[in-house]
C-alpha cells in the first residue's frame, strides 16, 4: 500500500494558478517557509514554461517541497491514455499528481494505476468547490457518484483525497467515510476553496480531523505581499489546537 503523499498532519500547499511570468516571482518570493509543504502546478504554468521547468523552480527554492500537479482535470480521456499521462509526470519530476476521473470507473482505474506503477503519488478529487455540479444543485453529475468515484479510489489503495474546503459539512461527510474505509489516522484530506471561495480554515479544520492541508491559491498569489500572507495562513494551521 502506497503511503501519504505529505507525511506532515497539517501544512499549506500552495496553489500556483498564475500566469507562467508571475510563477517565478510567487515561489521563488515565498522561499521555504514553514508550515508550507508543497507547490500545487497548473496547467497554465506548465504548458507556459514546460512542467519540468516549473519542478526545478520548487527544487532549488525548497527541496523538502512537494512538486503536485493539478492537470483539472486530470483522467477524463479514455483508459488507455492513462499510460501517457504518467509518462508525463516522470518526465516532469513532479511527487503527485490530483487526478478526478468523472468519465467512469474503466478510466479512473487506468490513470490510477499508470501513475502508481510510475511511483507518482495519486491524490485523488471527486467534489468541487463550485455550486452546481451535484444533479439535485442543478448540475451534472450525479450525488451518488462522489462517493463511488473515492470508494473506487480506496480499493485501489489511494490514501489521499480532496475534499471541498468551503464545504465543511461535505468534509465532515467524508472524513466519517474515510474513517470507516481507510481507518482513522490512515489517510490525508486536501481542501481547496478557502479565502477566495469563502472558506474559513478554523471550520473546514474541525471537520476535517487530524492530517489536512489547506491548498490555498488566491489567497496568497493575489496579495500584496504573498510571502506575508503564506506566513500568516501557515500560522493559522500550525496554530490549530
């Protein structure tokens, strides 16, 4: 069984959804602080200045960091594309990959065990934090199929997940699936949607137990100054009684 992606119980990754020009500025302005335990690459970024590149950027700011990428979303092809996908991710030198696979089980068991086979972690999305994507929200897809995509994900030995961190009754929701499925203290939740998508990290924490990490985006890249910022919601975690 593959272990966590973050050994840490509680950190902030941060969310580098920037134009690929403003990327060198927000990590190498950031630096290694603590309480910050990775980088979250997007596409803009690595399609800007290739994934490779972006890695290399968090390796010589912070070596302890974690390199993710975040495809959004990554596994909605075919099966057999799956293999491609992982390919990438070697030859990016990311640690993990998020991958949400909406488009069925055939897929989301291709793309996980590409990656795995690759030594990529896999951390693994089903709900969003914007509104209407649930059948009985207006959406698509539906409510059911949240939690078939992560009980998939679980018996293919995955022990991350994101969870909508502006949700905090949909977080507490999940963390009781997880206890029961993969045993308390055996897994790590990811919650995106704070501070820009209104969500409150004291709250979405309580929920949430004992090993999270906040991936905060806007809340640091759009600041005045980002490396205050991520030093002040840092704070916030690592103060968390």
């Amino acid at each position: 069984m593959p272990g966590l992606v973050i050994p840490a119980e509680r950190s902030i990754i941060v969310a580098a959804d920037v134009e690929p020009e403003k990327y060198y500025e927000l990590v190498e302005g950031i630096g290694a602080v603590k309480g910050i335990s990775g980088y979250k690459i997007g596409f803009e970024v690595a399609l800007g200045i290739t994934l490779a590149a972006a890695v290399e950027v968090v390796r010589n700011v912070d070596e302890s960091a974690v390199a993710i990428y975040d495809h959004q979303k990554a596994g909605n092809d075919i099966p057999d594309t799956g293999v491609n996908f992982a390919r990438t991710m070697v030859r990016g030198g990311v640690d993990a990959a998020i991958v949400s696979p909406f488009n069925g089980p055939q897929v989301e068991e291709s793309w996980i065990r590409e990656l795995q086979q690759k030594n990529i972690g896999v951390i693994f999305g089903s709900e969003m934090t914007h509104k209407q994507q649930r059948h009985s929200e207006g959406g698509y897809i539906a409510d059911d199929a949240f939690l078939k995509m992560f009980s998939q994900a679980v018996a293919l030995g995955v022990k991350d997940f994101v969870v909508p961190g502006n949700k905090p009754e949909k977080v507490q929701e999940y963390r009781e699936f997880f206890d029961e499925e993969v045993g308390e203290g055996e897994y790590s939740l990811f919650a995106p949607g704070f501070v820009a998508q209104g969500g409150e990290i004291s709250e979405t924490g309580q929920a949430a137990g004992k090993s999270w990490h906040a991936i905060i985006g806007r809340g640091i890249t759009q600041a005045a100054d980002m490396r205050g910022a991520a030093i002040e919601h840092t704070q916030q975690i690592l103060n968390r009684g």
